[in-house]
C-alpha cells in the first residue's frame, strides 16, 4: 500500500511540475548567451559545467535539467555576446527551481598607442587597424571586452630614443622600463609602443603579462588580441607550428600564426576571473566582482578547462 501510494505521489508531483527542470533566466541578454552550470543531478551525480546555450534578446529563460545540491559548487557561469561573463550562486533545491541572473555590460579598457618608429602616419594607420581588428575579435567571439578608445601620441621625434627601443631584444626581461620610463606611460590603459623590430624581427610582438607591449613595423593585425591576452593572463596552448586535438593557429593564443580569430570560454574567464589579469590587476576593471586564480590548462570543479567552448570555434566544436 504504502509503495503504490508513494508511486502515485510521484505521478501527482510530475505532473504539477515538482520534478521539472530547472531554469537559469538570464536578463541583460543579447542575441546569444550561453552558460556552465554547476550542481548535481537528481541522483546526487556532481556535475561540473553542463554546457547551455540559446538565442534571444532580453530575458532569455533557458532550461538547465534537472539538478538539485551539489557538495561541490552550485553556480553558473554566463556568457553572452557583448556581455561579460557573470558568476552567480544558484543553491539548486530538489523542487523545480529559477534563478535569475544578469549579464554584465561589456567591459572597456583603454589603449594607449604611442608610436616611436616612424613614419607617423603609416604606422598610426597600423596601430589603428590592430585596434579594430581586436575589436572586432573580441565581438565576435563573445568576450565582452571593448576599447573604450585608441589613443595615437606621436613619439618619434622623442629625444630619448635609442636604439635599444626601435630594435627591442630580451624576452620576458627586455627593457620594459626605457619604453615607460623615456616614452611615456598612461596608468590605468595598455600601453602599446610600435617600434622597429622585436627580438630582431619587424613581424613580432611582446607583453610584459600587464599593461607593456612591444610590437614590430609589420606585425600582422591579429598579433594585438594576442598580445592583449597575454596581458590578461593567458598563455600559449599549443607549441609553434602545432595542431593538436583542441587547438590550432585560428586561436587568438597560438603563437607564430598569422591567422588568429577564436577565444574559447576557458580562455574568456580567464581573461575576466584570473586575480593576475590587468584587467582585475591593473585596470579594477570589475569592481566587486569575483575572482577565480585557475591554472593556464585543466579543469577544476571553480575552473572550466582553457579548451572548453559553448559555441564553435572554426573546426573546433562546442564541447
Ligand atoms: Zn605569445
């Protein structure tokens, strides 16, 4: 008796919706939001990231399963287009749940562009397009960064330039401050100084991992996302010249390509979360909101792998 009254019981909860789904509404929305949801399943599975994704405007209600209270975290990561990507708290119950959260507006950071290897105009017109191109890169593929605008200052009749800054050697620890300190430096922006050569050739480019970058007369357009994201803590996922099962040269981050266009959603909270980003670190870019220190690859049940995308990059699909 008791187990055909409790099997009823069940049919009665399903169909008055107590063992729905559950639905993260997200507000803020713009054309495309996608999330990794943290919980565990109605069996007490823990599940780290379920990938979700939907199209919409506005609120956007989107059905994340059936998940109730994990002993790990109980959260979701949003992502959206021209939204930086927000983390809230979502205390899954065994009921059908729904938690609201919103979508940050874009982030702007500034660039300061000071131009020291002439002739003016032409590399200001390079500087220029490098911007755009950024800017293009991070729309499109969701990071929820923009430039809040691309200074030029004309620094090529600046008497205290050497040769050591038109032609800049020494890696990681070149000569960072000559450009600061002798060229100039606008705090709280990235600072781009566009010389001659890097490391000996005019196509390379180099960050200081926080507001310094070096690049080369002919570097190509998609060499400053790169750069950028060095500057908000990210590394190199694949060696020079290789592909492998998660990456290739279309990705912002590979090193030696000329081809650069893709910034998975590990990369993004990275970009956003990493305590040592410029964006946090340097710029307070996002006040109050929270900070997670993950490691340049793996997984962690507060980090979704570097390699994991809600939506396809080029080959690579959504994973
Ligand atoms: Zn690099």
């Amino acid at each position: 008796m008791f187990l055909r009254a409790a099997t009823s019981f069940l049919a009665l909860a399903a169909a008055a919706g107590l063992s729905g789904c559950d639905t993260v509404r997200a507000s803020n929305a713009f054309s495309a939001t996608g999330l990794l949801v943290d919980g565990a399943t109605s069996g007490g599975v823990v599940v780290n990231d379920r990938r979700r994704t939907r199209d919409g405007d506005g609120v956007v209600s989107i059905n994340v399963g059936r998940l109730s209270l994990s002993s790990e975290r109980n959260e979701t990561i949003a992502f959206g287009m021209n939204r930086a990507p927000v983390r809230a708290a979502t205390g899954w119950s065994r009921s059908r749940d729904t938690f609201d959260l919103r979508l940050s507006d874009p982030i702007a950071i500034g660039v300061t562009n000071w131009i020291v290897q002439g002739p003016f105009d032409a590399q200001r017109t390079h500087a220029f397009t490098s911007c755009l191109q950024t800017l293009g890169i991070w729309f499109w593929e969701r990071t929820g960064f923009l430039l809040n605008n691309c200074d030029m200052r004309d620094a090529t009749r600046d008497p205290d330039i050497t040769n050591a800054i038109l032609n800049s050697v020494g890696g990681d620890n070149r000569n960072w401050n000559d450009f600061s300190n002798l060229i100039g430096f606008d705090p709280g922006r990235i600072n781009i100084y566009w010389i001659n050569t890097v490391e000996g050739a005019t196509t390379t480019g180099w960050s200081d991992f926080g507001g310094r970058i070096v690049m080369g007369r002919n570097t190509g357009f998609e060499l400053l996302v790169h750069e950028i994201g060095h500057g908000f803590s990210l590394f190199h996922p694949v060696a020079c010249g290789g592909a492998t099962a998660n990456w290739d040269d279309t990705n912002i981050m590979a090193p030696c390509s000329a081809t650069r266009e893709f910034v998975t959603e590990g990369q993004n909270f990275r970009m956003h979360f990493n305590p040592a980003s410029s964006v946090n670190a340097l710029y307070g870019a996002r006040p109050g909101a929270p900070t997670e220190d993950c490691q340049n690859a793996g997984e962690t049940a507060a980090c979704p792998a570097v390699e994991r995308r809600l939506w396809d990059d080029g080959a690579f699909l959504a994973n």
